[in-house]
C-alpha cells in the first residue's frame, strides 16, 4: 500500500484480502457487469487493471501485449498471481497510482473505484498514467443501489450520484464516449444468501464517515431474524430475493 492510503483504503484492503479465497464464489454482480465493460473496450497494448481482485481474461484484446494488475488488498494479489501469473501484479491505491505518466494506454476497472475517498483524485491520477488517446473503461456502484436491504433496515453506503461521477471527468482533459446508469438485479434464495454475497467478496463496508448517520436493524435472537426475513419474502420475485445494483458505465477517452 502507498502513501496515498487512508484509514478507508486499509480497511477496504483487509476485508478483501480476507475474502481472496472465495471471491469466485460470490462475485455474480461482478461477472456481469464484466461482460459490458470488456465488450465496450478498444485495443490496446499495455493495460491497467484497476481493483483488479483475482484477475480478469483479457484474452479478446487485440494487440495486447502488458497487463498490470493493481489492487489495495495484498489478498488478492495472491489469487491473481496464481490465476494470472503472465500479469504484473502491483499493491496499490487508484488515488495514489504507482506507476509513470504516460505508461499505460487502457485502463480497466469494474465496481471497484467506489471505495475511493476522493474519487476525482482517481479520476485524475488515472488521466495522468494514461497516454494521449489512451481510455478508461469503468464501471462503478451508484446511488441508490442495495434499497432492498435499506428497507430491512441495514446500514448500506450512500453511494456516488451518476451526475457526481461525471463531474470527476473534467471535459477538458476527457472526452466521454460511454456514461450509461443500469439497474442490475442479482437474486437469491433467501435472505442469507443475499447478506453472503455482500460479505463473501469483501464488500461488507460502511464508509466510516456515513456510519453514524444511519439507521441499523437490531437482532436480538432468533424471532427477530425470522420477522426479518418473512419481511424479506414480501417483495420475492419468481427468480428469487432481488438486490439491485444500479451500476454507473463509462467509457473515456484522454484528450491531453
């Protein structure tokens, strides 16, 4: 980790360093919204995973010839030098980027840069590693994502307006091509498989700062875990109990 982490960035690096092991096993969302990213994406020759995780197959881009894998949690990087073992894997922060100006010309990053504190100073750092004519290819949680498990009473994060994130990319530097907001909808077989999918990739994080703002469901035994999930049956749909993310694309490309 770089000395661009915060108290946030090392709590994010240890639940998912913690979670490495089994992260295939949970990441339905993140496999999804791979797919639209990795069909949106141009050639490139050197590109940089941003929160890469256990690593992703970029196997379909032509002219590849380097990936760099970055991520805050060590963990993972483990798993991913496994999997992945022709990547460079590097340990740290998408604020604080370790790598020279100019280095990559592709950036890939899929639901990760939503734990950074200052998102604009990741936005930025990443136009600064990028080439002339390089492009980011993103995708990020944003508001009004997880409502099911808000209504039930759980602490979930507030995450970043798709207005907001658009603000990150100062149209002087950037030229957007993709910025699209879609509901995605990951469904369960009840109520604690769905809490499961949250912990079982690492993501079981509430900002600090928004901690003591919210609202929090009290379980004092068995009878208030199953009147919390009668009520989380009301709203089953024929696929199962639904958790909707509502995921941010954008795809942009670096003017100078």
């Amino acid at each position: 980790m770089n000395k661009g982490s915060t108290g946030l960035s090392q709590q994010v690096a240890t639940c998912f360093s913690a979670a490495a092991d089994r992260y295939h096993s949970y990441d339905v969302l993140q496999q999804q919204t791979a797919k639209r990213l990795l069909a949106q994406m141009s050639p490139c020759e050197h590109l940089l995973d941003i929160g890469a995780g256990p690593g992703t197959s970029f196997i379909h881009l032509e002219g590849l010839k380097l990936v760099t894998s970055l991520d805050i949690a060590p963990g993972m990087l483990r798993i991913l030098a496994t999997n992945f073992p022709e990547y460079l894997a590097v340990c740290g922060d998408a604020q604080s980027l370790p790598l020279a100006s100019a280095s990559v010309d592709g950036i890939y990053s899929n639901v990760a840069l939503q734990w950074c504190d200052n998102l604009e100073q990741a936005i930025s750092e990443a136009n600064r590693v990028l080439t002339v004519g390089g492009e980011i290819n993103l995708s990020i949680v944003a508001q009004d994502s997880l409502h099911q498990l808000r209504d039930l009473g759980f602490k979930i994060n507030q995450f970043i307006a798709p207005s907001s994130l658009l603000a990150c990319f100062d149209t002087n530097v950037w030229h957007i091509e993709v910025c699209e907001t879609q509901a995605v909808n990951v469904y369960f077989s009840n109520l604690k498989a769905m809490l499961q999918s949250i912990k079982g990739v690492g993501a079981a994080i509430v900002k600090p700062a928004q901690a003591t703002k919210l609202p929090q469901v009290t379980l004092r035994g068995r009878k208030d875990w199953q009147a919390l999930q009668a009520k989380a049956e009301l709203s089953r749909a024929p696929e199962g109990l639904s958790l909707t993310y509502n995921i941010s694309f954008i795809k942009a490309r670096k003017k100078r």
